[in-house]
C-alpha cells in the first residue's frame, strides 16, 4: 500500500503548484513542467495504493519521494515569498533579472522526473514485490490468529458486565432473533468478556447449542457456516463441497429441529457477517440469540440499534488485574502496592494494557524497576511487538482510509492525556491539509465525518457531547497515543520535544524528516534558549492542560518569529505572545492560536493571505479588541474567535469578491453594520455581546442580521445591567435569524412572554435560555408550537411556574435545567413526548419530584440529578426501611434473650445456693439485734 503520508504530501504539493501558477511570472514553463511530473507521480501514488510490499526497496523509495516533495515545497514556499513582497513593491520585471529560483525550479522538475523514472523502473523490475491487494485489506501474514483473551481465573471487573449480557440473552424478546453486540476499543476485554458469558452453566440450561466462531478481517462466510454446523453435526466431511446456500439450508434445518440457539461471533469487521449468518434463522419463533464482538460502533448498531458498549476498568479493578498477572494468587509486597496502584491507573482501564505493564513487571520485586516503568508507562506498550499492544491496534488502523489514517496519527500531537476539543482538531487537520476539498461539502464537514469514523471505530474516545448531540471533547487513550507518535515519527510526520532520560533537550531533526514540531510548556523557555533555526518546520505546537499563562523573556519569543519563516500552523496557547517585526512575515500562516495583552489586532494581519482560523485570547482590562487589520481581504479566513468583543473595521468596499467567514465569536453590537454583515454574508455562526437594548432596537443593529442567510448559530451575550427596565424581542427579529438552528440567550433579561414567539422560528433545533435570558415568575404555553426543537437549556433562573404539554414541543428529546431552584415542577405533559430521552436537573431541588414522576412513566428514561442528595425516597423505599427496622430489632431481641436465657440455665444451682446463703444471714443477723 502506497504510503499515506507521503501521498498526503504529494497532494499538498499538487495543491500548491496549481493555485500559484498565476504567481510566479517569468518561470511558467518550468513550474508547468514540474506541475506535470507532480501529477504523474500522483498518478503513480494512487495506482500503487492497490498494492503492498514488505520490501526495503519500497521503504527507500518513499523516503526518497518524501524528501523530494519537501524539498520542492521549500523553494516553492520561499519563492512564493519573495514574489509577494516584490509584488507589494511594484517592481515584478526588475525582480526577476535578480531571482534565480528559475534555474532552481527547472532544476527541481529534473529531479523530480529522474524520481519518477527511478519509481517506474522499480515497480517493473520488481514485479513480485508488488503483490495486488485492496485498498482497506490487510495484507496476509500467516493464519489469521483469534484475538486474545484472559483465563477465567484473571478475569477482573466484568462480573456486572457478564450479567447485564446475559440478561439481554434470557429475557430478551421471546419469539423474535436478537442481536446484543459487544463494542469497544481494541484490548477493552470484548472476547474475555463474551467467553465468561459463553462459559457461563447459565446459558447451557437457555440455550441447547451455542457455536462459538472466531470471525476476523479475512473471514470465508463458508468458514463461518462449517464452524457453525459442526456443533450440530460430529462429522461435516460430507458438507464441504456444499454452497453457502446449502449450508445455511442444512444449519436452518438443525435449529428448527431443537430449541433456542445462541450463535457467538468474535471480532466481526463488516456488516455481511451479520446478514449471512441472520440467514441460517429463517423461521424463528424461538426467540434464538447472537452475540457479537466488534470495535466498530456503526456496525454494533446496525446489528442492534442498543449495544452493549464495554465500560473501562476502573482503579480498583485494574489493580487488582495487574496484581493478579504479576504476582498470580500471591499477593503484592505492601512497599509496591502504591507504586502498583499508580502505574495501573496509567493503563488507562484498558485490561490488554495491563497485561503487557504486568509483562514488564513480573519477575521484579524490586522498587527502582517498578519506578522506570511507573515513570513511562506508555512505552512500555510497544516494547515488544509480539506481545504488545501494536499488532492489535494496527488492525484498526490498516481498515481505515488513507485520508483517514493521517488524521488519526495526527491525533498524537496533543499531550498525553490532554482533552481535544473536536473544533480546533478540525480546524487543525483543515490547516495542515489533511482533508482535501468536495463539490458537495464543506472541509468543515468532511473532518467531522472522520472525527466521528474514528469515534465509532472506539480509536478515538468521545469525552464530552454538544447540546446537539455533536462531539465537543475527545481523547486519545494512553496506548493509542503511544501508536500514533511512534507511527508519526516514523512516518516523519511530527516530532514531539520532550526531555529525554538525561534530562537533555533532544536536537531538532534534520530537514527531511521534521516539519512539525511540538514542545512541551515545561521546555519552552529551554528549548528557545538555544536559538534553534529550522525554516523547515510549518507547525509549531505548545499545548496545556492548565490555564495559567507562561511568562516567557521577550527575545525567546520573538525568536519563534525568526526561527520558523516558512510556518503554516502556530498554536502556542499557553504562551503569553509578542509581536515583533520579523512576525509581519510569516505570510504562509494558515492556523494562528495565540493568548496576550492585546488591546489591536495589528494592521499587518492583513498581509497573512493563507489565514483560515485566528483565534485571539487577550487578557486586556480593554472591553473591546479593535481590529486594524482588513480581515475582508483575507480571502481565506473561515473562523475568527475572540474572548472578548471585537470592533470590526468597514469594508474599504462592498464590490468585489465576498469573504468566506463562517464563524464569528464574539462581536460588539456596534460592529454588526449593514455592509460589515452583507461582505459576512457567508456566516454560519455569530456570537454577539455587549448592550443589547440598543442593538435590538429597530434602528440598531438588529435589523442588518437579514445579511445573513446562511446563519445557523446565533448567541446574545448582554453585559450591560438594566434597572428597572424590561426589553423585548422585536417582531422583525423571528423573520431575520429564520435559518437559525441552534439560539443561545444569555442575560438579555426578556420578558417569559416573549419566549412563545420563539415557536416561530421553524427551523430552531436547541434553544439555550442562560443567566436570567427570561425574567418573571412563570410561563405559560397555550399556543404555539417548537415544532423542531429538540434540546431545551434553562440556567439561573427565577421561574416557579412552567405549563406546558407535548404539543408544545412535539419532538424534544433533551430537558436541561440547572440552578432553577424556584421551579416547583416540570410540566408533566412532557412525559407524552415520544422522543423525550432525557432529562438533566442541577440545584434544581422543588423540580425533583414532578421529573421522577415523568421517569416512571417513561421507559429507558435518563434522568440525572445533582447532587444526588436531592432524590427523593420514594414511599416504597421507605416502608422497606421501616421493614428492616424492625426485623433487625426483632432479630436483636431474639439474639440476646436465647442467650440470656442460656446462661441462667447453666448457673441456675449456683444461684440458688447464693439466694439460699443471703438469706441464712439475713435471719441469723435479725435473732442477734432481738437477742441484743
């Protein structure tokens, strides 16, 4: 297979030859010349992706393309360069007699083409090398082996799962098939846990026969139905020339014949496995079962549409793991167990991880061996390959997508650990050129296709969902970021800078194989202190999970500027940035990300005409950023965020080519002017703060949002505190934001009346109403009808009196309500509510008991209530309290008086003879004092 890193690169450099042609006068023949020999050797690329070699032929050549690529993209980028500034200076003919890349250029065709022709030689002298194989298929290395799993003895943590399983598999429908698929990530435990149920003595008196098979990537559906009848037949000699038509007759014949049957498929790849083996249940009344494993969540639920997704281990249970495949049924030394308990937790609850960290540490009692692992976990994993964690990783790996595939080693970029909000991933990828362009969609969309292919396919780990149900926070496991920086580096697709075990800064590598480079926040300063220069480098990354700032000496950061001339990517967060000269010529930046005490967006922004993400964090005591920069002749910019309202400048004109902005976040009111949103026409989503009394006023700057057809997203920050004064949505508002789909209020204190008109907006799927967005005490839904929301959002909020019914919201499927701790109940209506999912209540105590109510009524309903404290005991709770009350008193009462009862029986003599002895003295003391 054609190496997909080195394609993505070819691409870029076909991308960049054909947009620039126009730019680089007085050498068109030898850039046309070298553009022909870019697209050949594309042509060659894509061809070569149908084949596969293990050859170190193979391996050379594409190192060789890779340098040759980077080295055309170096004097291309420089060229580019120098043709703009000389552009800016009116002097394009004067300029060329003194530039001499034109011999560099038809230079660099000559090389190209004499790699072309190296690789076409190759290809035909090593005709055996190239064996054909498809794009997504593995290549074969052997028999296919059954994907690993734990003895019954090491099995930690699944007791709950096993049981919810099998509870599926007994009480599910009991006449109709069912499917209970069992998704996760690679090494979660999916076949440990599906042989502990299938070993299980339970299933054995359900099911009359279940067939284990082991499908894998390379399956035979014929293999599959032979395995299948050989739980029924001793001998299937006679079956083995029979079709698969046969064969599932033969099996469906078989099972009509007995009881229910229960059929297990381990590691299930493609969706044909599932519809073959449906076949072999043609007439099922019985209620038979299949059990399945897989990684891929988009095909655990199209087997099922409620899979049974694998939860991690937690800290507890990996521990526990780890003890168990160190130490076996000893127990661990007390001095490890801290160490043990920390290293575990590193794992990640990945049982497959643990194992291998249980490899490492087995046979080593002694502290410092425990501390090297504990210091580096995630190396561990990959130590070796045989019994490591690589092979089962690359399997997901090798099905995806070329496009895919880069995307996924791209991931490896952030720290370990570090939580990626799935916006700048996206944005990322767009910026470096991992996602190419389509007539039909955006790049926008495209990269969150993939996100979610990698989400489902459990390589990615979806952390935090949108309102929307979209994914907002990701994360690579531990042992999945290990695979991607390795697979990274050795593809040279970036380098990460970190201290090595001599706590020395490892150098920057040679040009060929680095071009983005990320750096730890803790070795900034150091790294920068000396002074690395390396105009290869396009990405430059600084990542941290903290939000304090890094204070860095003014030269280092200006040396950044000097350092990376030709950089593309700039994400340096963390950073408190400077600007200084040499960064006004860093024209090649396409993805800027950077935090400081900027009261401007300078004027030379406007010369960075490949920008297409600026993300502006200021830490100003300025309310506003003024933006000096033309932004509208950034062609190219597709997102804008600021952290506080920015001033956008007027267009110099309203003719000429419209800009191709689609995020806004955040404006000031003034800035949403009639020709500033008519060049914004493109908007998809708009964030607004400042006052808004006078923005929604009809002459304000309300009215200018009928610019914005495209506009999906609108939020209304207001800042300002008005006294004694209510403000109201204007009529015209609900016709002007009519595309919106998704509408945030925050503070705009309107009237709850003016909430119904809401209904009108036809297109509104989630409405978040935050920090008093509607003041008053209740609110009424008579008429009107939210025919497409389905998430409402109220926070900080004074309402106590909510009416409303199902035919209000027809299709909510969402219900948020924090901090309305007036409210004294959800409106029970809701419950009729078809698609009314769930239902989230923080610091919202009055409102508990009328959202239990609805939960009652509602199957599968998800209600979550924080803090737990506020659920209340429901009356069956109670009395089965009052209940164990008194069993545990009566119980305490029998007890004790047994006993008691005992005991007097055995010194009952004893006693007497005391009583007996008292009393002779008692007598004899009374005839002394009469006597006396």
């Amino acid at each position: 297979m054609a190496d997909t890193v080195v394609n993505f690169l070819v691409e870029n450099l076909l991308q960049l030859l054909s947009e620039n042609v126009a730019l680089i006068k007085g050498a068109d023949d030898e850039f046309n010349n070298l553009l022909e020999e870019v697209q050949r050797l594309k042509a060659f690329l894509d061809d070569a992706s149908k084949y596969h070699s293990d050859s170190k032929q193979w391996d050379q050549l594409v190192k060789d393309i890779q340098k040759t690529v980077h080295k055309a993209e170096d004097v291309i980028d420089k060229f580019l360069v120098q043709s703009k500034q000389h552009r800016e200076k009116g002097k394009v003919g004067r300029f060329f007699d003194k530039v001499s890349h034109i011999g560099t250029v038809r230079d660099l065709a000559t090389e190209i083409k004499g790699i072309h022709d190296k690789v076409k030689k190759l290809r035909e002298n090593n005709q055996q090398a190239f064996q054909p194989r498809p794009v997504l298929e593995l290549p074969k290395k052997g028999v296919q082996e059954q994907g690993p799993s734990l003895e019954n003895d090491e099995v930690v943590g699944f007791d709950d799962e096993a049981s919810k399983v099998i509870k599926r598999l007994v009480e599910g429908p009991a006449e109709s098939l069912d499917i209970i698929p069992v998704a996760g990530m690679p090494g979660l435990g999916k076949t440990t846990l599906a042989r502990k149920i299938y070993n299980d003595p339970k299933l054995s008196y359900e099911f009359f026969s279940i067939p284990w098979v082991y499908v894998g990537q390379e399956y035979k559906i014929k293999d599959i139905y032979l395995r299948i009848l050989k739980c029924f037949k001793k001998s299937i000699e006679d079956h083995l020339n029979d079709d698969v038509d046969t064969l599932a007759k033969v099996i469906s014949d078989f099972i009509n014949k007995g009881e229910r049957c229960l059929i297990v498929l381990d590691d299930v790849w493609v969706a044909e496995v599932i519809d073959d083996v449906k076949k072999v249940f043609a007439e099922n009344k019985k209620g038979h079962r299949i059990m399945m494993t897989t990684r891929d969540r988009y095909l655990a639920t199209y087997a099922n549409t409620e899979p049974h997704d694998l939860k991690f281990l937690n800290g507890k249970e990996s521990f526990e793991l780890l003890e168990k495949r160190v130490f076996g049924k000893g127990g661990c030394p007390d001095e490890l167990v801290e160490l043990g308990k920390e290293i575990a937790g590193k794992c990640g609850g990945v049982p497959l991880a643990l194992v291998v960290i249980a490899g490492a540490l087995r046979g080593r009692p002694n502290t410092n061996d425990w501390l090297r692992v504990q210091k580096n976990v995630a190396e561990h994993f990959y130590k070796n390959t045989q019994e490591g964690c690589l092979k089962f990783v690359e399997m997901s790996y090798n099905r995806l997508p070329q496009e895919v595939q880069t995307c996924f080693l791209y991931c490896g970029v952030f720290p370990r650990g570090f939580d990626i909000p799935s916006w700048k991933l996206i944005r990322l990828w767009i910026a470096e050129g991992l996602i190419k362009p389509q007539q039909t969609y955006t790049p926008e969309e495209i990269a969150e296709f993939y996100l979610n292919d990698l989400v489902n396919r459990n390589l990615v780990i979806l952390m935090r969902k949108k309102s929307d149900g979209q994914i907002k926070i990701c994360r690579l496991h531990d042992m999945l970021h290990e695979f991607c920086r390795k697979e990274a580096s050795n593809k040279w697709l970036f380098q990460q800078m970190h201290l090595t075990s001599d706590q020395a800064i490892p150098s920057i590598q040679d040009k060929d194989t680095c071009r983005r480079l990320c750096v730890q926040p803790s070795i900034l300063n150091q790294f920068l202190l000396d002074k690395p220069i390396a105009e290869h480098v396009r990405s430059f990354y600084c990542f941290s999970s903290e939000q304090k700032q890094i204070d860095l000496p003014p030269n280092d950061i200006k040396h950044i500027h000097k350092a990376f001339t030709l950089i593309r990517v700039l994400d340096v967060e963390p950073v408190k940035f400077l600007f200084s000269k040499d960064f006004n010529q860093l024209y090649h930046l396409r993805y800027v990300a950077i935090s400081g005490e900027f009261k401007t967006l300078p004027p030379f922004f406007s010369k960075f005409w490949n920008l297409q993400t600026l993300v502006i964090n200021t830490s100003t005591s300025e309310s506003t950023l003024e933006v000096k920069a033309d932004i509208w002749n950034l062609l190219q910019l597709r997102h804008f965020h600021t952290n506080i309202p920015a001033k956008l400048p007027a267009p110099a004109t309203t003719t000429g080519k419209t800009s191709c902005l689609q995020t806004l976040s955040m404006v000031a009111p003034e800035s949403c002017k009639k020709d500033v949103l008519a060049k914004a026409c493109l908007l998809k989503k708009l964030s607004i703060r400042g006052q808004m009394a006078s923005f929604l006023e009809p002459k304000g700057g309300i009215s200018n949002l009928e610019e914005l057809k495209c506009l999906e997203h609108l939020k209304l920050l207001n800042d300002v505190l008005y006294i004694n004064k209510t403000i109201h949505l204007p009529p015209a508002f609900f016709r002007l934001v009519r595309t919106v789909k998704k509408l945030t209020l925050v503070n705009t204190r309107f009237s709850w009346s003016d909430a119904n008109k809401l209904a009108q907006l036809e297109h509104l799927e989630v409405l978040k109403l935050k920090e008093n967005a509607f003041i008053g005490n209740s609110w009424t839904l008579e008429i009107g009808c939210f025919s497409a929301l389905q998430v409402l959002w109220i926070e900080r909020s004074d309402l106590e009196s909510w009416m409303a019914s199902s035919c209000n919201f027809p299709i909510l499927r969402h219900l948020v309500l924090i901090s309305c701790d007036k409210l004294k109940a959800v409106p029970l209506g809701l419950a009729d509510i078809h698609n009314f999912q769930e239902m989230r209540l923080h610091d919202s105590k009055e409102a508990v008991k009328s959202a239990k109510e609805i939960e009652s009524k509602k199957p599968k309903f998800k209600l979550t209530i924080f803090p737990p404290k506020l659920i209340p005991r429901t009356h069956s709770e109670g009395s089965k309290e009052r209940i164990e009350t008194s069993t545990l008193l009566g119980s305490w009462f029998h007890v004790y008086g047994v006993f008691f009862f005992s005991v007097l029986l055995l010194f009952a003599p004893f006693i007497l003879f005391l009583l007996y002895l008292l009393c002779f003295i008692f007598v004899e003391v009374l005839l002394f004092v009469v006597v006396v």
